[in-house]
C-alpha cells in the first residue's frame, strides 16, 4: 500500500522559499510582485536561456541563478529560440501559435545544460516552497516530474504563466492545466488575463482537498489491490483445479505403475526361482562333469598301468622268444656235434631231453605269457571303449554347460543370490556322499 504524504503549510511569518523555472528576465520582476511582500528564504532561479542577468532585489532573500534546464537526469537538451524578442522553448511551436503570429519563425538552436528536477529539493530543503513557471510548453512535463519525484506536494503557491491554446507540440491548454491541478489539490485563487494569449493563473495548495485526494488514491489503489488479490485468488483456484487434475492423473499413473511393479516384482520372484532352479541342476552337471573327469582319470591311469604291463609282457615275449631261437641254435649245434660222436650223442641226447624239459617249461610260460597278453589285449580294447564312451559324454555336457553358464550370466544373479562358484564349490563337495549313497 502507497502511503501519501501531505506537507504542512508554512506557519504565517516565516520565511518561505521560492523557485522559477524560466526561460529569459523579461517578465521575471512581474512574476516576483505577488510574492515579494511576503518574506523569503531562498530564491532559486533556473533561466534555461542563461540571460536572466540581475535580479530584483528580494529582501532578506539568498538569491541562487542556475542557467540550466530541468528536466529527470543530468544531460544535455536544446533551447529553441524565436523570432519574438526575448521568446524561447524547449518544443517546436505548434499550428495554432503561427496562426497568432503569421510570421514566427525559429532563428536559433542551441545545447542547454540539464540539471535534475531533485535540484530543487537539494537547493530549498525539505520544507515548502512557492513554483513560479514562465516556459512556454514544458509545463505540463515539468509538473509531471515535480509529482513524479514528490515535490508537487510540497508547492504551497504556484503561478503559471502557460498559453490559452495549445501553443506547443506536448503542451496542454490553460484550462486544461487548471483541472489537471485542481486534480492534485491546487485552487485557482486569480486568473490575469491581461494577455489573453498567455494567461497568468494563481493557485494555492488546498490541504483538506490534496488529503481527500489522497485518501482517494489510496482507496484507488487498495481497491485496485484487492481486485488483483480476488483476480489472483481465482487464478490460483483455477490453478488448484487444474493441480487436482494433474494429482488425479499423478495417483492414477502411480496406481498403474504399482500394479505394472508387482507384475514386474511377480516376474522377477520367478525368474529368481528360476534362476535358482537352473543354479542347482548348473551344479548337477557340474558334479556330473567332475565324476566323468575322475573317471576318465582312472580309466587313463588303468591304461597307463595296462600300457606298462603290456609293455612289460612284450618284452619278456621277445626275451623268451630270444632264448627259443638260442636253444634252437644250441640243438642245431648238439645235432651236429651228434653225428661227429656217439659220447657226444649221448651227451647231446641228454642234453636234448634236459633241454626238451627246458623247452616244455618255456613253451608253457610263453603260453600263459600269451594268454596273458590276450587278456591284457581285451581289457586295454574295454578302457579303449570306455575312454570313447567318456568322450562322448564329455561331448554332450558341454554344450549344456555353456547354456547354462550363459543363462546365469544373462540373469546377472540379482541381490541375495548365492554367487555361483560358491554353489558349484558346494556342489563338488557334496557329489562325493552321493556317489557313497548310491553305491550304498
């Protein structure tokens, strides 16, 4: 909420400070008289023409020139001058000021210096002062900034001299200044019309009427406040509602996934039992796979052991067979030494029959080394089967091995499952008691 405030009235004796805003001396002591016999504080003059030169004497008044402009913010602005002596403005002059006077013309342009409208309350204070405004079409824009900065309602007395018509581009009327002041609290106390053209109007602060004013504007607003409150009060009901909408279709979208997360909860329980499923028969071929290596093991080391005796029979085959075929020498030698002596006949017929015995005896080992080595021949031809037979089933398992190694990576064995090599480990260490149970 805005809060206005309304500057007192200056008490009767004292002093009062004065400011104008002109442009040139000419009607300056004119514009003074009404005020002089009052007492001033401080004149401040800002001559945007910068030829305002002396001034009346002001008794017991300090009296401050500035040839400066005014305008929001420190600058620079251009002065326009006319063909009129001692005629000036900061606008270009309208239709309506030629048809007064057919031959007005512009003859010069020049840079003025700007100085702030807050200059006025740096140079008089914070307390009430009187505005004398002779500048033809900046009226209304000079107000505008005293209002705009607060200063509007610290003028106790105001004179204006301002043109009857619109004179200058952006300016107002006479009478349409007077309502724009009666506006803010300023009663039109004289009106000189002496020149008809350029009234000059008197006005002075109505203080009841700038608090009712004020009052009013504060209604305005407050009312202008409460009606942004109901329009945002219905904007934020019509946001609410929409916000339910957007909340039902919240729950609705969290009750589907719910119902979407226990079919998924359902499924991933079935793939675990699946998965459990497949980690024991995983460690069943497992135990299986290492039964077949240790067999097969057994079997290669019995072939190993068969390979050795086999060897071994062979060589004692061909040792014997090397002491046949020097017996057989050795009897072809008796024979021969037989012919030659009938001592050595019968030497060599002993040693025949001695030697026939010998014969007999090694015919018999070389049979049972024979039968042996059939024996041996058979049973190296069963572990030959037997080994054909691991073969093929090492052969099977192993493609089912690596499907079920292949499932268990794809399954990536979710939070909670026992790691597969230690289900394998387990599974090594209890196929052994169920060999013992089954042989049992």
């Amino acid at each position: 909420m805005t809060v206005h405030s309304i500057t007192p009235a200056p008490k009767a004796g004292q002093p009062v400070s004065v400011a104008v805003v002109a442009a040139g001396p000419q009607r300056l002591a004119s514009l003074l008289e009404p005020h002089l016999p009052a007492s001033a504080g401080r004149l401040v003059i800002f001559d945007a023409a910068g030829t305002a030169g002396t001034t009346p004497p002001v008794p017991g008044a300090e009296v401050e020139l500035i040839a400066a402009a005014i305008g929001d913010a420190e600058g620079e602005t251009e002065l326009i001058r006319h063909s009129l002596p001692g005629f000036f403005s900061l606008h270009r002059a309208a239709e309506t000021l030629h048809e007064i006077f057919p031959g007005l013309h512009e003859t010069a342009r020049r840079s003025v210096p700007v100085v702030p409208v807050t200059a006025i309350a740096g140079r008089l204070g914070a307390a009430a002062f009187t505005l004398i405004l002779d500048l033809p079409g900046e009226e209304l824009a000079l107000l505008s900034r005293l209002e705009r900065h607060g200063l509007l309602e610290r003028v106790q007395k105001l004179t204006l001299r301002c043109g009857a018509e619109r004179f200058f581009e952006e300016a107002m009327t006479a009478g349409e200044l007077q309502e724009w002041l009666a506006e803010r609290g300023f009663n039109l106390t004289q009106r000189d019309e002496r020149d008809s053209a350029w009234p000059v109007l008197h006005f002075t602060a109505d203080h009841l009427r700038r608090r009712v004013t004020a009052l009013e504007r504060d209604l305005f607003e407050r009312d202008a406040a409460l009606d942004k409150a109901e329009a945002e009060a219905a904007e934020m009901a019509k946001r609410l509602q929409t916000t339910e909408g957007q909340l039902q279709a919240v729950q609705t979208t969290t009750e589907t996934a719910q119902k979407s997360l226990a079919e998924r909860d359902a499924a991933l329980g079935k793939a675990r039992f699946e998965a459990v499923g497949m980690a024991s028969r995983l460690q069943a071929v497992e135990a299986e796979l290492q039964t077949a290596r240790t067999t097969a093991e057994t079997a290669q080391k019995t072939i190993a052991d068969r390979d050795a005796a086999l060897g071994k029979a062979e060589a004692d085959a061909a040792g014997t067979a090397k002491r046949l075929q020097a017996l057989a020498d050795e009897t072809r030698r008796l024979r021969l030494a037989l012919r030659n002596s009938e001592e050595l006949a019968q030497r060599a017929r002993a040693g025949f029959d001695e030697m026939r015995a010998d014969h007999g005896m090694l015919l018999s080992i070389l049979q049972a080394r024979t039968d042996e080595l059939a024996a041996l021949q058979v049973s190296h031809q069963r572990l030959s089967d037997d080994k054909r037979a691991v073969e093929e089933l090492l052969g099977k398992l192993t493609p089912r091995l690596q499907e079920a190694a292949a499932q268990l990576g794809s399954l990536a064995l979710l939070p909670g499952d026992p790691p597969a090599e230690a289900s394998a480990e387990q599974g090594r260490r209890e196929w052994p008691r169920k060999l013992r149970g089954r042989d049992q």
